[in-house]
C-alpha cells in the first residue's frame, strides 16, 4: 500500500531534521569565521546536511512502514480476510498493537467459522426435515425451500425459486388465517398444518412458511386402530368359529347315519351345511383383515419399473390390460409387495369395466422426486364417498374391503402415497400410485 507522505510523517521528517539545527549552524558559525578552515567547515557542513537528510528519511521510513502495516491489517480485516498477521517482535508499544490485532484476527476468524458450520448445520437440517418450508420476500417471491417443499411442489428448486406464491398455489396458504388448510399440490393432496413467521435478511422483511403434512400421521393412527381392532376380531371371532366349524361337521356325519331319510333330516343336514359353509367363509374373511395387520416392513431392492408393470399387468386375465409405456424408472421398493399393491388395483379397474366394456390400460412417469404409476379405467367412475381406503368398507357384491386399504398401506409403508380420482377426458377412474425414487 504505496501512499504519498501524510501530514503526519512530514512531520516527523521536520522534526528530525530539527535535531540536527545546531550542528549545521555551528558548521556555518566556523565556516565564517575561520578562513583557513573555509573548506573543511563547508565540507563538514554539507557532510552534516546530508546526515541529516538521510537520518530524516530513515526515522520516516520507520514510521512510515509499521503504519502501513497496520493500515494494511486492517483493510484485511474489514474485507473478511483474516489470514494477515503482523510481526511481533517486541513488547513496545508497537509489538503490543500488532498483537492485540492478531488476537482480534485471530478471534474474528474462529467466529466466522462458527458461524459457518452453524449455517451448514441449518442448512442440512432444513433440508432433510420431514416439513415443507418456504421462504418469501417482501414481494411474496420465492427465495428459499427445502427437499420437502420440492417434493410437494412437484418441481425442483431451480424452477421454483423466483416464482410468486400465487403462480406456486401457495399463496392461500401464505396469507390465509386459518392454521390448517386442505388442499391438493402436485406432489401430494391432504390436510396440512400451517405455521408462520417473519424474520428479516439483509435488512429486508420476509416471510416464513412452514407446512406439516397431517394426512399420514392420521393415516397411521388409522391404521394402527384398525390392526387393534382386527387383532381382537380375529381372536374372539377364531375362538368361537373354530370349534363350531368343527362341530357342524361332525353333526352332520352323525346326522347321515342316525336319522333316516326324510325332509326332517334334509332340513338339518343343510342347516348344518350353512352353518358350516359360513363359518368357513368368515374365517377366511378374518384372515383377508389380518393381512392388514401383519404387513411386515419392506425388504427394498432396486426394481426396474418396465420390467415390473408388464408382468404384473399380464396377471389380470378377465379383461386385457393395455401398457402403455413410460420412461426407464428404478424405484426401491420391496418386490413382492409392489406387485400385489399393482394385482389389487388393476383387479379393481378390471373389475369396474366388466359392466360398461370399457378398456383398462396402466403406465408410468417420472414427475419430480417422484415415479408416479397410473392405473386407468373407463367404468362407471368412483361412488361418492370417502370411505374407499376404510377397511370392511366395498362397493361389490362379495368384496372384502381389504384391496384399496391394503395398496395405500403398501405404498406409505415405501414413502410413497396413492390417490383416486375420476377421470377428466371420459368416464371411468383413475388410481395414481407415487414411490419415491432414490438419490
């Protein structure tokens, strides 16, 4: 840092050349009065005047630079860089000044790096919480969301950043006044619990949006409710149906040989056939329920999905299933599983056009985080009721119940979700299964 000479090292310059006053005017005293010795005291004197120039210049020179040191310090420190350190070669005042402002230096640079892996820890930790969080300038324009917001926007941050909360749908939920608020986004529809805030960032006002899905939380309740339920059922209900089964059909035998043949036996041989049969029936319909309650956790492994969904549309053979296919997509996901998730809906949309005639077809995409797989039919559509995904709850005659309740507890048993809707361009119903995909 090469600057032209302050107020302040001209004068020290000045005053030492001040110091040497009294030997140029005892030069100039002898040079006047002495003739013999003229040369010599002109000599002496200019030998004086450059001693005194060169001693001047040196004393400037050792002002001058610790200052510009320091000067440069500083400069560092304001711009962020504390790295520089001053030499401390002493215990003058100078070598306290460099020390004190090594230690500052030194201390401002442990803070940054607080700060900086207090920011990291933040980051990771927004980024990975199960919550979607939004941050909104005081133009309600995106300026910060984290994976989970991604993947209820259905879009990466890339696109989604600058975008208005209106243009992002979130703008109900930004300046709404309730807390809670139900609604559909392209990454999953539910009840979602809001909370707001605002805090400021480079002196201007933002807004903070924080959006907790509530459905799947309720949905295990659910389920764990009904695997409570199902449990009891099934053993009160076994305890009782296992010795009657039994006993129907050891009646019966006994009946075929004591009593002889008239309507009084025929009559009590089919009573006992009823309550046989039925007992057997419910049986079986108790062990379609447990399934609900024994679902064992997923073992995952990589599954290609245009390998999977073919084969498994290949196993529905009351009506033709058209596949139509999508891109290359590897889902993590537990094999057996997925595949009766995907028997259980195409069972259904095979089963809804029987009436109408209608086609059945099954395809797949990618849609952000997501692998999304559609199920299509062109039945008579969804009865308007929310009770499809209930356990006990069907439409069909002879229906367990258990289908659509099972597909759902298989798909958010893999993270993902599954949906039902009526189809938009024609009649019939549409079932759209989301799984995460890895990375």
């Amino acid at each position: 840092m090469n600057a032209a000479p302050s107020n302040h090292e001209r004068q020290v310059q000045v005053w030492a050349l001040m110091g040497s006053v009294p030997a140029l005017v005892l030069a100039a005293f002898l040079a006047a009065r002495k003739p013999e010795a003229r040369g010599w005291a002109w000599a002496g004197l200019a030998a004086t005047v450059a001693a005194a120039l060169g001693s001047s210049l040196q004393v400037r020179r050792r002002v001058r630079h610790p200052l510009q040191t320091l000067s440069n310090l500083l400069a560092a420190l304001r711009e962020g860089d504390y790295s520089f350190r001053g030499r401390e070669g002493s215990d003058d005042a100078l070598g306290v000044a460099f020390h004190e402002l090594n230690t500052l230096a030194e201390l401002l640079q442990q803070q940054r790096i607080g700060a900086m892996e207090a920011t990291a820890l933040l980051r990771t930790v927004i980024e990975e919480i199960d919550v979607a969080i939004f941050a909104f300038d005081a133009e309600d324009r995106l300026r910060l969301v984290n994976r989970a917001g991604e993947a209820l926007l259905g879009q990466p941050k890339e696109r989604a950043l600058e975008c208005s909360a209106a243009e992002l749908s979130l703008d109900e939920a930004l300046g709404g006044p309730s807390s809670i608020l139900d609604a559909a986004f392209p990454g999953g529809a539910g009840r979602f619990e809001l909370r707001r805030s605002t805090f400021r960032q480079g002196g201007r006002p933002h807004r903070l949006l924080v959006m907790s899905d509530l459905t799947r939380p309720l949905r295990e309740q659910e389920r764990q409710a009904w695997q409570r339920l199902t449990r009891v059922l099934s053993h009160e209900i076994n305890n009782s149906l296992a010795p009657i089964q039994s006993l129907a059909g050891s009646l019966a035998s006994l009946t075929r040989r004591a009593l002889p043949e008239g309507e009084s036996a025929e009559d009590l041989q089919q009573g006992l056939a009823v309550i046989e049969r039925r007992s057997a029936g419910l049986q079986r319909f108790l062990s379609a329920y447990a399934r609900l309650a024994k679902l064992p956790a997923p073992e995952r492994r990589a599954l290609a999905l245009e390998a999977l969904v073919p084969r498994v549309a290949r196993l529905e053979t009351r009506r033709p299933i058209t596949v139509n296919p999508g891109p290359e997509l590897t889902v993590s996901a537990d094999e057996d599983q997925l595949e009766q998730a995907l028997i259980n809906l195409l069972k259904n949309a095979a089963e809804a056009t029987e009436i109408t005639n209608g086609g059945v077809w099954v395809t797949w995409r990618r849609e952000g985080r997501w692998a999304r797989v559609d199920v299509c039919d062109e039945g008579p559509g969804l009865p308007p009721t929310a009770n499809l995904f209930v356990p006990f709850f069907t439409t069909k005659v002879g229906g367990s119940g258990i289908g659509l309740a099972l597909a759902r507890q298989i798909a958010e048993a893999h993270g993902g979700s599954l949906a039902l809707e009526n189809r938009e361009a024609g009649p019939g119903a549409r079932a759209v299964l989301r799984l995460p995909l890895p990375g």
